[in-house]
C-alpha cells in the first residue's frame, strides 16, 4: 500500500461509526466493552487492537462520567469519547485498510477513569493489572475476532501504550510461550512500556513475532533505560527491516498524543511524525502468521 503524508493520516476525514461490542475476557468472568472501526468494503482486512493505558481509553474532559454506574446500565462513554490520541490512531490505520478494535479494560471493571500519574503498584490497580489481568482481555479480544468473516486472521496485530504498552509485550510473550494452532497476534505496536518487574512477566521476555518499541528518552513516568536493557535480552524475535527499540531524543511520555501541550515540544512532534510516517509500512510488511 502506498504511504500517505502523516499530516494527512493524522486529520484523516470522518470516521467510520463506531460499533459498541461486548465479548468476554480470556479470564471467563468479565465481558469487556470494545469499539470496532470497520473500514470500506468487504475483506477480510488485516486488524489491529489498541490497548489504552492507565488513563483509560476516553477523552479526560468525559472520563469521570465514564465509570460503570451499576451492572446493567450503560455507560454514558462510547466510541465517540474516546481520546484524541485513540481516534487519531484509529483513522490512521482505516486509512490503511485495517479493521479497529479498542479494549476497554477499566469501565467494565467500574474505573473508566483510570489512575493518575505515580500510582504504579497501588493496590486499587491489582484488579486491572497488566501481569495477569489486562493480557487476558488482549487475548479474549483475539478470540473474538479471528473468526469474524471480515477479519484476516493470520493479519491480527496488536498496539499499546503504557500500562498497555507493557500489557501488549506481556501478551506476546504468553503467546511465545503457547503450542502453536492458537489465534495469535502477527506483530506488536509498544508505545512507552513500563519495563520494570512489576510490569513485566519476565526478566528475560522471549518473543517469536515481531514487536517494534518506542520510547522516549525525556520520558517522566517510565525509565526508557531501563527497557533499553531488558529487551536487549530478546533472543528469538524475528524482526524485519527496523531496530526493535527506538529511543526518541527528547520526546517525552505521550510523545504520539496530537492534543496541544503534547505536540508543542519539538522532540515529540519529530516522534510522532517518524511514528507515522514508518509504522504503517513497516506493519504492511509484516509476514502472516503460517
């Protein structure tokens, strides 16, 4: 597919409606919410799940209206409040041809909220961890659209950032660790993982698809270093034609959100136009999974 301008993939024009879905969480007890973004014609179409992080998925001008008022009743937050970061990447990969499914891990455990900064390991955040918790909706999202008709099962990617950019590296090392003959993710996107050992499954991840990382070297909630040398210990990955860590001078945490305060530092304008301008291509070049 040919590259589009990322100024462009970035304004793109009006999405497609959202579908609210329900579907359940590989965990057997919770049925999560998602967003799906179809893009035009048939398929089947490659897709790509977008795992938010601690700040939950929508919009912090609607976030506090979002937590789950009691079982049953619907919350007020849709497709529509979603971040602008969310929707910004949802209309760059429907540019792309992929379908797009957000997760949304915290409403349906009543914290669509999210945390604030430096909550890391507080013990309200136990039951939406990204260690045993939040890769079991990962892979229950998987479930449920491998065998959807428009989907592309052997083209199923994964995308996440922060506290989901550490829950997408723990699903593809869960999945390294599985017998073949599963529903698999071909590659993963990792915005800005935590990489300590309370967000990591192993010391020593060993991944067999490939993951592109990106971080920041400004970062202010996580240790870019620290993730530079744990995942120097990767040893089967098989990576294309690009590094598997980038590290952005200067860019910050959130260097990718397109809001203004985000954008008005130099640095993270360069990454989040590098970002769009590669990423795309490079996932396109991905191999299918056999």
């Amino acid at each position: 597919m040919a590259a589009l301008p990322p100024a462009c993939l970035a304004q793109a024009g009006p999405l497609p409606p959202a579908q609210t879905v329900r579907f359940p969480s590989a965990d057997g007890r919770t049925d999560l919410t998602g967003y799906l973004f179809s893009p035009s014609g048939a398929g089947p179409h490659p897709a790509i799940v977008l795992l938010h992080g601690r700040a939950g998925p929508y919009s912090s001008r609607v976030s506090s209206q979002c937590t789950l008022v009691a079982p049953g009743i619907p919350s007020p937050c849709d497709g529509d409040t979603l971040s602008q970061r969310h929707l910004a990447w949802t209309a760059y990969w429907i540019a792309r041809g992929y379908l797009v499914l957000h997760v949304d891990s915290f409403g349906p455990r009543g914290v669509a909220h999210g945390f604030g900064r430096h909550t890391h390991g507080a013990p309200e955040r136990d039951e939406v961890n990204e260690l045993t918790v939040r890769p079991l909706d990962a892979e229950g999202a998987l479930a449920w659209l491998a065998p959807r008709p428009e989907v592309n099962p052997a083209r199923i990617m994964l995308q996440g950032w922060s506290n989901g950019a550490s829950t997408a590296l723990n699903v593809m090392q869960r999945q390294a660790d599985r017998a073949a003959g599963r529903p698999a993710f071909a590659a993963a996107l990792v915005f800005y993982p935590g990489c300590g050992r309370q967000a990591l499954l192993s010391r020593t991840p060993a991944l067999d698809r490939p993951v592109q990382v990106l971080l920041g070297s400004a970062d202010e909630e996580v240790s870019p270093a620290t993730c530079e040398r744990v995942l120097q210990r990767v040893l089967r990955i098989r990576q294309a034609d690009a590094p598997v860590v980038t590290v952005y001078p200067g860019a910050t945490h959130d260097f990718d959100d397109p809001g203004r305060a985000r954008q008005a530092v130099p640095a993270n304008r360069q990454a989040r136009e590098d970002a769009l301008a590669r990423l795309g291509d490079w996932l396109d070049r991905v191999p299918s999974l056999p």
